[in-house]
C-alpha cells in the first residue's frame, strides 16, 4: 500500500458508477474518505466505500457549471474540512465525424472534458496551497497518442487536459501539490458496454478485441487495471512526480 493517504479527503467527479467507481474503492481501502461527485445518485459507491470504514457522500454536480462546482466545493468544506486529492474523472466520449460535429456538440464536450478540469481545480488549489499538500489527477486518453477517427472533438479535449496538467504542476509544485494525468485505452465498463461500436466493428466486443489485439498486454482494459495506478499518483510516495502524461493501456502507445 502506498504511504500518506490515511485520514486525507478524496473529491472524484464521475464516481458514481464505472471508471471513477472503482477509484472510490480502491482509495477508501486506502484509508481514504470520499467524496463523489456525479450528476447520477452515487449510493452504490457510498455504500461500498463505508464498508471499508470511510467517511463517504455524494453530492450532485455539474462539473461544467461554475455555480454547481462552487457548490460542491462549499459542501466539501462545511462536511469534511477539506480536499486533499481531486480526481477529474467524469467526462464524455461521443463518436463523430469531424464534418458532423457541431459548434453547440464541440461547445458541450469541452465543457465537460475540460472546462470542469479547471473549474475544480480552481475550487480546490487554494486549500491545498494552504495545507502545502495536495494531489490532482486529470484523466486524459490514449486517443491523444492514437488520433482515432470519430474523436476529434474528444481527443482536442483531452490534449487540453494535459497541457493544463503540466501548467499546474509547473505552477504549484512549489506549494507541495502535484497534477498528473493518466491516459487509459477504452476501458470494459457496463457504460463502454452498451453504446454503438465504431463503424468498423461489429460489437463492442470486437472493439475491444481489436484493441488488445494491439497491445503489448494483449488483454482488454479494466477498471483493475488503473486503479494502482491512481493510489500511487495519490500517495506521499509520488511526491516528486508532477507535470506527467501516464499512459496506462496495457502497451497500446508505446512509440
């Protein structure tokens, strides 16, 4: 287990179900108290985090209006005191061709793909500067190191979210926090399970074939597979690590 995490306070966006689920449960195994939050009910995952002995809401959250994050933020303060690690996880991933999206669909991902990176990160740095001790971690994606077709959009947004991660390391290392960003493939969840597959493929299934296919670990992603990952990242043990891109796909970029 990696040190420093025991006692600290967790805000993880998208934690409701999913990806950011299973970060929840991984950090409160840690020692860590929770926070979800999620424009979905979160009590499923507040309900398994408490079983591991954790302190654990959820509050509803817009993670791209100022006002509903400026919220949460006030929630977090008046319930826990603080926030010692964020987690902007929650994000969306449409397919479309690029002649297909429009200004209004462009507008809404990044919104919620990026702009919410900064709304948070925002809410929560100036608590953290005080304390002289915090953690973020931005999700970003393979796409970026790909350039897959149907994701130009996506994959613009999440070039965002690692330029602003580095702009953060760079900005408030000095204050004892560090930013990093982790780029996952298309990960095996109920969510990646039950949308269309891209033209080329059959089923999603078959997406997911093709991709480990590709990889050095040839073997579908999970939510296991990042969840170390992001308990290290968390940690005191991580502390000289900041400003970095992870990728965590079993190999898939490796060029």
């Amino acid at each position: 287990m990696a040190r420093g995490h025991a006692g600290k306070v967790a805000v993880i966006t998208g934690a409701a179900k999913g990806i950011g689920q299973a970060f929840a449960l991984r950090l409160a195994e840690d020692g860590v108290d929770i926070v979800v939050a999620d424009l979905d009910a979160a009590d499923e995952t507040v309900a398994q985090v408490k079983a591991f002995g954790r302190r654990a809401i959820g509050i509803r959250c817009d993670v791209a209006s100022e006002g509903s994050v400026k919220a949460l933020a006030g929630e977090v303060e008046q319930q826990f005191g603080r926030c010692d690690i964020l987690i902007n996880n929650a994000g969306i991933y449409p397919v479309q061709a690029f002649e297909e999206i429009s200004f209004a669909d462009w507008r809404r991902l990044m919104a919620i793909n990026l702009d919410a990176a900064f709304l948070t990160a925002s809410a929560f740095i100036p608590g953290m500067k005080r304390r002289r001790w915090g953690r973020i971690v931005n999700m970003a994606s393979s796409t970026f190191g790909l350039v897959v077709p149907g994701y130009a959009h996506y994959i613009a947004s999440k070039g965002g979210v690692i330029g602003l991660s580095r702009a953060l390391a760079s900005e408030f290392g000095k204050h004892g926090i560090t930013v990093n960003a982790v780029a996952p493939s298309l990960t095996r969840t109920p969510g990646t399970l039950s949308r269309a597959p891209r033209a080329a493929f059959a089923s999603m299934d078959d997406e997911f074939a093709a991709l480990a296919a590709r990889q050095a670990v040839p073997q579908p992603q999970t939510p296991a597979d990042l969840v170390g990952t992001i308990s290290f990242l968390t940690s005191d043990d991580s502390a000289f690590i900041t400003g970095q891109t992870l990728y965590v796909d079993g190999g898939l970029v490796r060029s």
